[in-house]
C-alpha cells in the first residue's frame, strides 16, 4: 500500500494510535509468561493503512521518532482512553 506523507502527519498530529496487551503464553503449560505491547491505529476506516506500512512510511518521511514518541506515550498510559 502507498502512504503519502499527509497521511502520517495526520496520524501524528491527531495521535490516532493506541496500545493493545498480548498475552506471550506457554503452548505447553497455557500460562502467561508476560505481556507484548503492540500498537494499533484508532479510526482505521479514516486512514486506510495497516500498521506495518505507517511505520515504514513515518520511517520513510523521517517522522519515526514523533510516531515512535507517541506510541510509547500510549504504552505507558499517557492520554491513553483505551486502557
């Protein structure tokens, strides 16, 4: 999928990510063993973008750090709604 630059400006500046908890389980005992973060984008339909090609693209446009930024804002429940 192409991205173009506005569309990653907008992610960024609207901050339309937020974080998810994956459970990393044991397929032998059923366990939980921890918990993996991923991000994910809010109003997906808005953006039409999976996750791996906005963080291709912001790495591309050289706006990795801002979208990396407020992905780990999320992650540790700065103006995080979805926790």
């Amino acid at each position: 999928m192409k991205t173009n630059r506005n569309t990653i400006k907008d992610i960024i500046k609207e901050k339309s990510i937020y974080s998810v908890y994956q459970p990393i389980v044991s397929l032998n005992t059923g366990n939980i063993y921890g918990y993996e973060a991923l991000t994910r984008i809010l109003k997906q339909e808005k953006y039409d973008i999976n996750i791996e090609d906005m963080f291709c693209a912001a790495e591309k446009y050289k706006m990795i750090w801002e979208l990396e930024k407020i992905a780990r804002k999320r992650l540790f429940g700065e103006q995080n709604k979805n926790l």
